[in-house]
C-alpha cells in the first residue's frame, strides 16, 4: 500500500491514545490512528459494561498514593488533568458524570459505549484518520512505522511524531498482548517482564470445597496480608479466590509469592464482630445441636465460611481459639492467575526510559503512555485516570514541538 506522511501518529485505539487524537486534533493537527483490532477501543467498552469506572473523587495526595512506587512519576502527570478536568471533559462530549456512594466517578449513562460514540464522532468532524486491522510491525528512520494488512500487504506510515499506546499484556483478545515489545526492545529500550495485576490467585482447596464451593460469593468480609486491610467481597473458584478485596491486595501478593514462593491472606469472616464480642457468642451451649448448626446460629456462619475454616484442619474446641480463626482464616496463595485472566498488567517499558514529557530517551519524538509502561493501579478508576493523565501530558508537549495550526472547537 502506498506510504503516508501525517503530523502525528498514534499507535493504539484505545482509551489514551482517542483521548490524545481529540486533543492533538482539536490544535490542528493532522492525526493518524493506527490499532490491530477491527473496531477501536475493545478493551475500553468491556471494561464499561458493568459501570465505566473512570475515576475517583478522593483527594488528590490520597489519590496518588495508589500508584505505590510509581507516584513520583505520575505526579506531574496527574497535577496537570486531574479527575475534575476528566470530568469536564466528558461533559464536553454531552456526557454528565456523577459521584457514586463509594467516591468512584461514573458516567450518568453508566456505560463506555456513549462516550465512545461521541468521542469518535468528534474525531472524526476533525478529519482523524482511524486505520483498523494495522498490526505494528516495526519503527524505522524518520519514524517510519510499518505496519502488516490482513491480506498480507504492508504499509508505511511516516510522522513528525509518533504515539505508542499499546496497552500492556492482559486481555490478549482485546488487543493488548505486548506483541510490541521486540520493536523497541531492538531499539534499546529496556522492558520489564509483564505480570499480572488486579488478578485472582491459586489456591489448593479440598474436593469438597471445589465442587460444592466454586463460583460462590464470598460477602461482608475483611482480607488481610501483613498489615493491609481490605474489607469488601471475594469470589471462591475452582482455581483459587478472586473479587474486589482480593484485587487491591494483589500487587502486595504478587511481590511475596515472587519473594517467598507463596503468601497467605487472612480472612475476617465476622468483620463486624471484635474477637471479645465472638468469642462471647461461642460461649453458648451447643445442646443437641450439629456442630455446623450450632456454628450457624451462634458465630452467623454459612456453609462456605465453615468450609474455608475446615480447609484448615480440625476445628478448635474453645471459643477463645475458634474465634481467633474465624477472625483471621489463613488462606495460602500459590500464584496469581494467568496474565490473559487479570484485569490489567505491570511490567513493561521502564519509567526510567522516558523523560518528563513522556517522550522516549532513545527514540526522539516518540511517546508512550499508558499501560504499557511499568505501573500499576488497584482498580477503582485509578487505572484509567493515570491513562487519561498522561495521554494529555504526551499531547501537550506534542503541540510544543509541532507547534499547531489553530485551536478547533470542542
């Protein structure tokens, strides 16, 4: 296919790189859209079909802590579009957002495929060229970037700047497999292995539990490891444990069993009772009763919470004991789930390799953002804000270097 030359070109259909086509665009400038998929944004409209978690509306010290080692970093990114300045945003696509009653930050329409919708047809009113079923292939002089067809022809397309948002390695289906990272690791760039994030983790249950356990919900609980805690809920699979509690413990997780071989979660099965309060509760006579029922109606247990506790052997017989276990159930993790079951990845380009602009050291007028860099958030709209961040931040110095025709409207 015949080459093509345009001002920027952006390597990644997903929710940073339409974001930064909108922003690049509304300057003026010639904008070019390259992504492996059929259809943009696979990964983005998946994640919206339960609720588009775009952000969250906590402080913004508080916010940054999420990103652990990687606050330093994102920082700047995150001081410069804040979630307020999301949100603006996507009123300026006639999309309203609202705070839910645990501080996340909705659309009104609940879903992706809205803002989606608007964003594109924007992008589109600003000449954007969007070219589906391009799969990257390679980076040359001039930033020349090849790509391969689906009938087996290649073509080239030339930019003044280039854009890399890939994605990391979760979600292979959807787009995001890290098939890139040969490109620029022959260039020099240093990668780090992909792992897991926001993953379930393995777990030897018994038999028994799996198959009379798997798929059940595990509600109104606190997960501890070390001295984290999380209160929320768990899901028990024939593989291990996954859900919400589990996913903002997993980066702390992933580290011990990579340190240790394996880590051990404690679960509070009565996180509304103190250990004074339950072992009082377990005082009561057992009369006639099963030892099951008894559990039941004394401690409020169900039959799963009975299970995980005899995964650990024999039950204790004083109240004292058995209340301890309740409120701290040991539940040993062996590895996380495979990298193609998590909700997102760390690892990938080292945060050392890019500058302050986000531009790559060792490759001049190349930027990358999003998840194919090394970080990770917990789930909760910290992922997708970072995104966001520094899909704006890459944008703006992109317009400073290029310098842009004109301001379009919004």
């Amino acid at each position: 296919m015949n080459d093509k030359t345009t001002d920027v070109l952006i390597i990644g259909a997903g929710a940073a790189g339409l974001y930064a086509a909108d922003i690049l665009s509304s300057r003026g400038l010639r904008v070019d859209i390259a992504d492996r998929m059929r259809a943009p944004a696979r990964k983005f409209l998946l994640a919206g079909r339960g609720g588009l978690n775009i952000s969250h509306s906590e402080d913004l010290s508080s916010f940054l802590k999420r990103y652990r080692e990687a606050e330093a970093f994102l920082a700047p990114h995150l001081h410069h579009f804040q979630p307020t300045a999301l949100r603006d945003w996507c009123h300026s696509l006639g999309q309203a957002t609202f705070v839910g009653s645990s501080g996340r930050v909705f659309p009104k329409a609940m879903k992706a495929s809205p803002l989606l919708r608007a964003l594109l047809q924007r992008l589109f009113s600003h000449n954007v060229a969007l070219h589906s079923l391009h799969h990257w292939t390679g980076l040359g002089e001039k930033n020349a970037c090849t790509f391969q067809l689906p009938d087996t022809a290649t073509r080239t397309i030339e930019a003044r700047a280039v854009l890399l948002a890939l994605g990391g390695a979760s979600w292979p289906r959807l787009g995001s497999d890290g098939s890139w990272q040969p490109i620029l690791q022959s260039k020099g760039v240093s990668i780090a292995p992909f792992r897991p994030s926001n993953c379930g983790f393995n777990v030897e249950w018994s038999t028994f539990l799996k198959t009379n356990f798997a798929g059940t919900r595990l509600k109104r609980i606190a997960l501890r490891l070390g001295e984290k805690r999380v209160l929320g809920e768990a899901l028990i699979s024939e593989q291990g444990i996954e859900g919400g509690a589990v996913y903002a413990l997993s980066a702390d997780i992933r580290k011990g069993i990579e340190q240790a071989g394996r880590a051990t979660l404690h679960v509070d099965l009565r996180p509304d009772f103190d250990l004074e309060t339950l072992t009082a509760k377990l005082t009561k006579p057992r009369g006639k009763q099963s030892f099951p029922s008894w559990l039941r109606k004394a401690a409020g247990l169900g039959k799963l919470q009975i299970a995980l506790l005899r995964e650990n052997g024999t039950l204790p017989d004083t109240p004292l004991d058995l209340a301890q276990l309740i409120k701290a159930c040991p539940i040993p993790l062996t590895a996380p789930y495979s990298i193609d079951r998590a909700i997102s990845s760390a690892g990938g380009v080292r945060l050392d390799e890019l500058n302050e602009n986000l531009m790559l050291k060792k490759l001049p007028a190349v930027y990358a953002v999003g998840e194919m860099l090394d970080w990770e958030a917990p789930t909760g709209g910290y992922l997708l804000q970072a995104c966001y961040s520094m899909a704006h931040s890459a944008a703006t110095s992109i317009i400073r270097e290029l310098g842009a025709p004109k301001q379009k409207e919004l």
